[in-house]
C-alpha cells in the first residue's frame, strides 16, 4: 500500500493514473501539449466541459503540478495554461494511449 498527500494507492500505476483519471484531465494535457492555451480556448476545444468541470480539472492539474498557469497583468486579465516539465514527461504515456485507440478504434 503506497500513501500520497492522505490517499491510499494499492500500486505506483494506481498513483499515477489518479493524475489523470476522469474524463477531461488526459483530453486536457493532450491539447496543452499542442502549446499554450487560454482558458476560453481551451473550453471551445474540449467540447462539451462545462466552465465549472474545465476550472476544477485546471485547478486539480496546477495542484497536481502537471501545468502552470501564468496571469498576465492586463485588463482584460489574460491567463494561459501549460504543461510543466512533468507533465511533459506524462504526455507520451497519453500518446500511447491515443494511438492504440486510434489503431484498434479507428472505425468510429
């Protein structure tokens, strides 16, 4: 049994998929490892999360420290979201899986 920040993982693979487990955090990293992007961007590509789901995910990302964000400070404020070096070294993992999906899946 592995113990991080109070959570209780039965392996490291069960620690690290609860990065990104859920339906918008992997779809999210996919689509910053594209560059920076801004929030209302980021909504508009996801399609379908709500401003309420895209906020919590970000917030858990930042958290989690899989991407920064930087405020510019501007009016209107501008706030861009990107991968940090870890979360850089997670999106292989994530491509992998893209294209076993797209191998096996491609017919959809």
């Amino acid at each position: 049994m592995l113990n991080h920040k109070g959570k209780k993982y039965v392996c490291h693979l069960d620690l690290g998929m609860d990065f990104i487990r859920g339906k918008w955090k992997a779809v999210i990293m996919c689509h910053l490892n594209e560059g920076p992007k801004r929030f209302l961007e980021l909504q508009r590509i996801t399609c379908g999360v709500s401003q309420k789901v895209l906020n919590e995910k970000l917030t858990e990302l930042e958290k989690d420290g899989l991407i920064f964000k930087t405020a510019y400070p501007e009016v209107p404020p501008r706030v861009e979201y990107e991968l940090t070096d870890m979360g850089k070294e997670l999106f292989p993992a994530l491509d992998i899986l893209q294209k076993w999906s797209v191998k096996h899946f491609s017919n959809l």
